[in-house]
C-alpha cells in the first residue's frame, strides 16, 4: 500500500495502459480519478474498481482543453480534498509520413499527445502543491529516440521529454517531481494489428513486447515516495531495444553467433 492516502489523475484512463495503471494504482493503496473522452468504457472501470473496494471514480475529459482541466481539477478536490499524482497517458497516434501528414492531422495529434501533457501540468500541479507536493509521470515513448513513420507522434513524444526537464526544473520548488517513461511495443487498442509489430518485436533483445501491468509497475514506483530521488528522468522500459535493439538484429542477420565464444588473435 505504498499509494495509500494519495490521489493521482489518470488522462486516457479508461483502457489499454492507462486502465492497467489505474487498477495497479488502486491496488497500491491510491484514490485514482480516471478521466477519458471513452465514457462507457470509464465508467465501466471505476465501477468494477469499486465493486473491488477501491476508491475510483470517471469523468468525461478533453485533455485539448484549459476549461476541462480545471473542471477535472476542482471536480477531484471536491471528491478526496486534494491531487497527489499526476499520469499524463493519453495519446493518438497518426501512421503517416511527413509529406502524407495533412496539418489537420498534425494540429490534432499535437493537441492531444503534447499539449494535452502542458495543460496537464499547468493545471494539476497548483493543486499539489497545495496538497503538500507530489509527482508527475508523462507518456513517451522510445519514438522519441527513433525517427519512424509517425512525425506526429515521435514530435510529440520528444517534446514531452522537453516538457519534463523543464517541469522538473519549475516544479521542484513545489516538493513536485516529475518524470517520464519511454515504453517500446506494448500492444493496446492503439496499435493492434499494426504490420510494425513483429518486426520490432523480433528487433527487440528480450524477443516479446512489453504488458501494460510491466508499464503500470514502473508509474507506481515513479509515484511513491520509493523514488524521492527521482526527477526530470526519461526511463526506458523496452526489453532492451533503445539499448541494443538495431545491433543485436544486426548481428544475428550477418549469422553471428552472439554466445559463442570467441578467441582473440595473437
């Protein structure tokens, strides 16, 4: 129960990875305020949450939106008196390249997936401060390190780290931390039956890709006061991709025997 007592919000809570956090958060002993613009699929959680004796509840949420923070804000102080944690989860991907991207396109995934996490911070982070402090976890993702074909989503995922560093740096003051995680493949809604899939899972050391409860430990940990020391970190969680994904599937397609053992010559 290393939660216990606190409150965090969840965006983009209501399925995938942020229902995985939520019910781990829950379990670690967290009051959790799962905010979505999936209304059925939320309200679903937060009831099973509760018929499990966990403190939870759902509100309708556009994180695009200044209005509907602030709402979301004063709706869960109202509900448990204060914010102690923040996950900044949801997110859009878009699948096309720079030249097929329309601005439209652009323009919505940037709304959601970047400033979705600014307004985030923005708004929650006075209210725990006046909660005595607390921490942030934002979503990236390893597309912050790896050009792909998404501009959208990797611009965005580099930028949360950006947004990170400075929150570290601004909110410190507050006894707020903040940090965010960078998860390789991990199979959701979002990206079911995408032809990426088994390629980057066959590129990635570990050979499987990540679980959602692999994501929800690690935002548990970044959470508690486990990880005092923690702040304005980007953490991998990837099975070893970013680390030596592209040289490994190297060296296995050049047929090298990577456990054999090798002579030096004299």
């Amino acid at each position: 129960m290393k939660l216990n007592g606190k409150v965090v919000v969840i965006s983009g809570g209501a399925r995938g990875v942020g229902a995985a956090d939520a019910e781990r958060l829950v379990a670690d002993g967290a009051a959790v305020a799962i905010a979505d613009v999936l209304d059925a699929d939320g309200e679903a959680l937060a009831e099973r949450l509760r018929g499990d004796g966990h403190q939870a509840r759902f509100w309708h949420h556009d994180v695009t939106s200044e209005a509907s923070w602030q709402t979301l804000v004063d709706a869960v102080r109202d509900w448990q008196g204060g914010i102690h944690g923040l996950v900044n989860n949801a997110g859009i991907v878009n699948r096309s390249g720079i030249t097929g991207t329309s601005l439209e396109a652009w323009n919505r995934i940037i709304g959601v997936n970047l400033t979705g996490v600014f307004l985030g911070m923005k708004t929650v982070a006075p209210a725990m401060r006046d909660a005595g402090g607390g921490a942030i976890v934002n979503m990236a993702s390893v597309a912050a390190w790896v050009g792909h074909n998404d501009p959208g989503y990797t611009a965005t995922k580099a930028g949360v780290l950006g947004l990170t560093r400075t929150g570290a740096a601004e909110y410190v003051d507050w006894n707020i931390r903040v940090n965010a995680i960078c998860p390789g493949i991990v199979v959701t809604a979002l990206n079911e039956g995408g032809a990426h899939l088994e390629p980057w899972r066959r590129a990635t050391p570990l050979g499987r890709f990540g679980k959602t409860a692999e994501v929800a430990t690690l935002i548990s940990f970044l959470l508690s006061d486990d990880s005092a020391y923690i702040t304005g970190e980007d953490i991998a969680i990837d099975g070893g991709f970013l680390a030596a994904g592209s040289a490994r599937r190297i060296s296995l397609e050049a047929g090298i025997d990577l456990t054999a053992e090798q002579k030096v010559a004299s």
